[in-house]
C-alpha cells in the first residue's frame, strides 16, 4: 500500500509580532494542521505555544497554507501533520565606522548593506506527518456494507431539517404531517418507520433525548449521517427490518471549542442550538455539552372544505391555529479518551421535553383546539472503548432512559376551521366520547457489546450482543377518578436480546471485502391483561427468530467499484406495537414478528479529481420480500397494530453529481423509483393482491446546483448559492382497484423548488455563518398522509458561530 504526505505548495508569511521583535524575541510554534482531500486547512491548533503574540501569528498564517493532499495508492485523502513555524529576527545592523577623510582623488566610502527583510518563517522546516488515512465517512462508503452517508458541514449552514436533508438522497423517502414537530415518515426502498431503526452514536434514537423523531433532531448536533438499506451491521444489536439511520455527532475531541446556531423563520419559527467542549491533553480527560430549544407556531394557509353561515361546505383557505410545537434539551458528557487503558470512557447525562398541539386525526377533516400531547425523557449512557492485544477490540455501551408521554383531551367545545367553538360538546373531549387525561411512563434499560478480534491482516471476526428491558406503567387519571378500572395499570414488561457474529475477509491487496453474519433474537413479553370480567388475566408470549447475511465489495479500478448484500432479517414487535401508546392505540399481544429477504446490487463511479473537474455516480438495485407486515389498522375511535399482508417492492436508485475545478459549481441528481405491491391472496387484504401499496409515492426525483465563490472579502471567505428542486409523482391515497378512475383520492405530483444562500466568514479562531432560505419557492401544494396540507413558500434566516 503506498502512502504520499501532504506537500506545502503556498505559504504564507506571518507578520512578526511587534511588541516580540522589539524586544529581539525569536521562537518556535508547533502547530497540528488539519488538512481535507483537497489539500485546505481546516483547522491549526497550537500544540506547543511560544506566547509574546507568536502563537496567534502562526496559526492565522497556517489557516491560509495550501497544500497537496495526502494520497493512499493515489487517492487524494484528508491528514493531520505537524508543522513548526519559526520566526527568526534578522542579524542586527553592524556598525558603520566613522567616515574617513577621503583619500585624495578616491571614491567615497561605501554605505551600509540594506538589512534583510524580517521574519524568516518555517517554510523549509522538514513536516512530520501523521497520516490518519481515509475519513471514517470515506471508508464507511466504500465498505462491503449497503450504506449512504451524508456529511451535514453544508446542511449545517442552512435552514433545512433533518427530514429535509435526508429527503436529497436517493433511495430514501420523506413524508410529513405538517410543520415542525409533526409526524414524519421515512420510507427506504419502500419499507417505513415501523420496519427501520433510528440510531444516534450506536444508541436507539428513543433512548437518546434528542427529540420526538428523526427530522426533530437539529441538525447541527449532528456532523454525519449513515443510511444503511435493508442490510444492518451486527454492531448495532437491531432487529432492523428495512434499514437503519445512524446519526453520528460531533466525534471530535481535540482542543476546545463552542459552537452556536439560531434559526429564524415563518410561522414564528425559533430554533436555537448551542454545544462547547474542551479537552485537557496531557490528562484525557474530555467534558462537552450541548442543547436545543425549537418552538414553532406552525400557522401556515391551508385549503380546506368548511361552512359557510348556511351550513353550505366550499373550498377557502384558513391558517392552523392549533398546531404549535416546543421542544429543549440538553446533554453533558464527561470522560477520558485517548488513554492506554481506554480509547473512550464517557458518560453522558440528558433530559428533553416536547409538546405538541394537535391541529387534526390521521386525516384533514376534522379540527381540534384542545387536543394536546407530550413527552419528558432523561437518563444516562456509559461507553467504553478499547483497542486490546492480540487484535481484540471492546467497544461497549449501556443505559437507562425514563420516558413519559401524556395526552389530555379535556374541551369542552367542537371547533370549525376558523377556529371558533361552533358548539358546545355534551361532555368534554373532542376526539373520543368522552374527555381523556393520560400518561404512560416507560423504564428503558439497555446495553449494546461489541468485540472484535482482528485475526490476522485480511480476517476480522467481530461479535455483537444488545440486550434491552421495558418496563411499562400508565395511568388514565379522568377513568381512575369515576372509579373505573384503568387497563393501562396491567403489567407491561418486554425482554429482547439481538446477538450477531460477523467474519470479515479482506482479499486482493484489498479489493475485495467480504462480511457475512448471523443473528439471533429473542423477546420474551409479560404482560396483564384486562378481561371481560373486570380483572387481570396473564398473557404471555415468547418470540425466538434468526438472521443470515452476507455483503461483499469489489474494486474494479481506482474509480469503480462494486457492490451486493443479501439478509433474511427478522423484526420483532416494538412495545408501542405490542402494548399501544395509552393515547389512541391498543394493544395486540399476538403480534408475530416479520420477516423479509433484503437484496441489493450497485456500481460506484468515483473520479476525485481530473483537470475536467470531478465526477461521482452510483446505481443501486434492490428487492425486498416481506412476510407478515405489522400495519396499523384503525377500528373507529381507536387503533391497533396488526399483521396483515406480505409485500414485495422492487425499485432501482440512481445519482450523478460533478463539481468544476476549483469547486466554483456543483451539480448533483438523484431518482428513485419503486414497486410496493401486496401479494397477500388471503386475510384482510386478499382481495387487492397484486396492487401496489396504498398512500406511498412510487417515483421521486431530487436535482441541486451550488454556485461557490471564495476570498470576495477576506483570504478565506466564501459566498454559495444552491438551489434544490424535488419530485413527487402522483400517487392512490386507497388501494389502486377500489372505486371509479375518475372519482379516487390522489395526492397529485408535486414539483418543488427552494433556494438557498449562505456566506461564510473564517478567521483565526472564529467562523461565522449566515444563510437565508426560500423553501417551496414557488408555493406548490404540497401534500402528504391522505392529503394533509404541508407548509407552502416559507423563508427563513440562520445564523452559525463556530469558535
């Protein structure tokens, strides 16, 4: 394997410090660089200061080095050097005897020779270089394993959410409820929430604080995103059926530093995020905090059908006026790294909150002014990391979460769309028949072990074992107080243990890479029942359920390389699908696990960089057979989750992207398209088998363009301009064979633009951001879930402060 160091090919003289040189001080700065594939530095810390003004001096001068970048068997790579900055003061003017009288006929003396020029800079200094190799994003993507990954430092800078962000990418769906704070859906090659795994640094997203779901998340805790489709790694102990989203926060633990961001936008839109770490390197010892705090009125134009003072139902546009959402929180972790006895030793502590208003039902029929829900979380993570003798490595972490969810429905008063109380209800509570007062708390403990022994240089076995305890207790304080007997008072406990073993083989000089794995699960569930009778019966139910994979890479050149996995995967019921939420769902102890074969194929094109600029593409190809799909069926006032069809999507996922030379535009696509069919011929949904499945889009297509420019200003600031269009083809609200073609629900295609532009400003210490967003430029409906109404032309403004 070769490896190339960085070469310095633009120095930068730094000014000699005024008050140092007057006192004739010379000295020596040793910086760390951080270098990208493109040869930029990123970020200098100062490793051994000199103090006297030198440290600042040297390190604003590093900031603007260029260098060429590291390279591994050719490929341009990010690095980390060590750089020694000397100032030397020029030798002090000798002194010039007194004139002499001339010699008779002779020329005058000569004068002095000029003095040379000040500080003589390192720029000849010999570099150590600690090559780091590819970035962890890097080797992600070239792994043998199904996995996308995003890296946020752009998405950061802007306005648009996770959700937002994760939409961009091919192969992965997003559907929302509404504003910020409602109900998102992912979908990946066409399985949804239910069937993916939600992950924040190897943690259960639920189990982590940061918020009510995946789009919630801010986007600025977050530097990299990992989409796994349809084959999950062993390491995250999941029973994943459909995929996995890893989000990775901010892993670096160098010096210290803070960061800050504010967002400002329509529909009294807030969001605020702050995080700031510092590490002592001679101990390890590592202490950082982060919080958010998000608020939304969500009071955007929606059409709808309401009545006119006759009674009369016709088209008019109202704003929501009861769809409001706050959310905080905040987490401190504390811990060594980089120690002989532990790469990491960290625990970590966090509470959160949420509450959300309640603007409808599953559909836009019905308004409610008084409907609300929300959620209180805290709890604590520890985890370890070490690299052993022998190859072996532990990387481990364990914790507790309490969550407690509540949801009251106490009006008193029927609401019309213009938010009047139309009349008066017989007896509070606008969804149910009566009024409803209740709060679920879940005890969550759980641990995820991960060993891997490194047997020689192309063999790796890795092990992974994930246990995790719920245990469930509730309370319906409105039933409790007419002395009614309260079903959610039951016992609710559920064991699930997800064990996975993995052998890695590296063959070819590391052309190839192959992993195939194991998994086993196993959930016990115990549980009371309310009977008939009044009293509490026991049920329950023991699940045991395995898992085969296999997922190999192939590099067919430096640029082109190719990928295939398959897994037979397995996912058992979730609590909330076995026990319901308390609020509107019931439970379903008989729920069996599903099943499904997960198969994907795809090609890489990668060029770096060409005097043509730098080209990327990649095709992927995937299947999914899945049996006994758990969906959620609605039985009037209430739900339940149920098993009742088998599916199968085929699709395919393209993107292309190229970026000029000197990074001044970049050009990206993507398109995704899907066949979710239910192949069911007998229960409840026998009769549509064949169809595709009802209120998913089949086809949808993202373009975006980025304009660059740098040092209009100052040396290292850069102005971009990025517009983003996206495409939803039409798609069934029902099942495709129910009704008359003229008269079916259809959420009609959607084309949508927005327009972004950000100014970055870096200093010696500082860099500062601000973006302003036009989202849906062109003010589209925009539909999701059966017709719900999402916000039309909307702007906001956000500011970033890195130091």
């Amino acid at each position: 394997m070769s490896l190339k160091p960085p070469k310095l090919v633009e120095f930068v003289e730094a000014p000699y410090p005024a008050e140092a040189e007057r006192e004739r001080r010379e000295a020596k700065v040793v910086l760390r660089l951080t270098l990208d594939a493109q040869g930029n530095v990123t970020q200098a810390e100062v490793v051994e200061p000199a103090g006297h003004g030198f440290d600042e001096a040297a390190r604003e001068a590093a900031l603007r080095f260029r260098f060429e970048p590291a390279q591994r068997n050719g490929k341009p790579m990010p690095s980390r050097i060590n750089y020694t900055y000397e100032f030397r003061l020029p030798p002090p003017p000798q002194v010039t005897p007194p004139p002499q009288e001339p010699s008779q006929g002779g020329p005058s003396g000569s004068e002095p020779p000029p003095v040379a020029p000040g500080p003589a800079a390192g720029a000849d200094e010999p570099i150590e270089v600690t090559v780091e190799g590819e970035s962890e994003a890097e080797r992600q993507r070239q792994s043998a394993e199904a996995v996308q990954v995003i890296e946020m430092e752009e998405m950061q800078r802007q306005s648009a959410d996770m959700g937002e962000a994760l939409s961009r990418t091919e192969g992965v769906g997003v559907r929302r409820s509404g504003g910020l704070g409602s109900r998102t859906r992912f979908s990946l090659a066409g399985l949804t929430d239910e069937q993916i795994r939600f992950f924040v640094d190897g943690v259960p997203l639920e189990l982590a604080g940061f918020g009510t779901g995946l789009a919630n998340v801010p986007v600025n805790l977050v530097q990299r995103v990992d989409i796994f489709q349809g084959v999950v790694p062993v390491r995250f102990g999941s029973d994943a059926l459909g995929g996995a989203i890893h989000l990775v926060t901010d892993q670096d633990v160098h010096g210290t530093g803070a960061a800050a961001s504010y967002e400002l936008g329509s529909f009294d839109t807030h969001r605020l995020t702050a995080s700031v770490r510092h590490l002592h390197e001679p101990s390890g010892f590592l202490v950082r905090a982060n919080g958010f705090l998000d608020y939304a009125k969500n009071d955007y134009p929606v059409d709808v059908e309401a009545a006119d003072y006759q009674g009369r139902l016709s088209p008019v546009r109202v704003y929501r006026f009861h769809d409001a959402y706050r959310a905080r929180g905040a987490g401190v972790e504390a811990g060594f790294v980089d120690r002989p006895w532990a790469r990491r030793l960290l625990l970590r502590a966090f509470v959160g909150s949420y509450a959300k208003e309640l603007q409808h039902g599953a559909t836009m029929d019905v308004p409610y002014g008084e409907v609300d829900s929300g959620e209180l979380s805290g709890g604590a993570t520890l985890r370890f990391e070490q690299l052993l003798s022998q190859g072996l490595s532990i990387d481990a972490v364990a914790g507790y979460t309490f969550r407690q969810t509540s949801f009251k429905d106490v009006g008193e008063c029927a609401y019309d769309w213009f938010g009047r109380c139309i009349v008066k209800l017989p007896q509070p509570g606008e969804i149910d028949s009566r009024a409803v007062e209740r709060y679920v708390g879940q005890h969550t403990g759980f641990a995820r072990f991960n060993l891997g022994w490194n047997i020689s240089p192309p063999h790796t076995l890795r092990f992974s074992l994930a246990p995790t305890f719920v245990s469930r207790t509730g309370e319906d304080v409105l039933l409790r107080a007419r002395q009614g007997i309260d079903p959610l008072a039951g016992e609710r406990d559920v064991f699930s243990l997800v064990s996975g073993l993995e052998y890695e083989l590296d063959a070819l000089d590391g052309n190839l890479e192959n992993i195939v794995f194991i998994k086993d699960y196993v959930q016990l569930a115990r549980t009371e029942n309310l009977l008939p009778t009044g009293n509490f019966g026991r049920l329950d139910r023991d699940t045991h359920g395995v898992g085969v994979g296999d997922s190999a890479r192939l590099r067919l050149s430096r640029q082109l390389y190719a990928k295939a996995s398959y897994e037979w995967a397995t996912r058992l019921p979730r609590p909330d699908e076995l026990f319901g939420d308390g609020v509107l769902i019931s439970d379903n102890l008989g729920l069996k696990p599903e099943t499904s074969h997960n198969v994907n194929l795809g090609l890489v094109f990668d060029s770096q960089q060409t005097p043509a600029g730098s080209f990327r593409a990649n095709v992927t190809g995937f299947g999914r057979l899945a049996d006994q799909l758990i969906v959620l069926i609605g039985r009037e006032s209430f739900f339940t989750y149920q098993n009742v069809f088998a599916a199968r999507s085929l699709g395919a996922a393209g993107a292309a992207g190229w970026t000029s030379p000197g990074q001044y535009l970049a050009l990206d696509g993507n398109v995704t398209w899907q066949d979710f069919r239910n192949i069911s011929t007998e229960g409840a949904f026998g009769f549509f088998t064949g169809q595709r499945i009802p209120n998913r889009p089949y086809l949808q297509a993202n373009g975006s363009a980025r304009f660059l420019l740098k040092e209009l200003l100052s040396s290292r600031d850069e102005l971009s301009l990025t517009w983003h269009s996206q495409y939803v083809q039409s798609f069934f609200r029902g099942w495709e064979g129910l009704g008359q073609k003229d008269s079916k629900q259809v959420i009609p295609s959607q084309l949508l633009h927005s327009l972004s532009v950000t100014y970055v400003i870096r200093g010696a210490s500082t860099t500062l951001s601000w973006s302003v967003d036009a989202q849906n430029l062109t003010d589209t409906p925009a539909f999701d879930f059966f017709g719900i109404q999402r916000p039309g032309r909307s702007i906001f403004t956000k500011l970033t402060v890195e130091l």
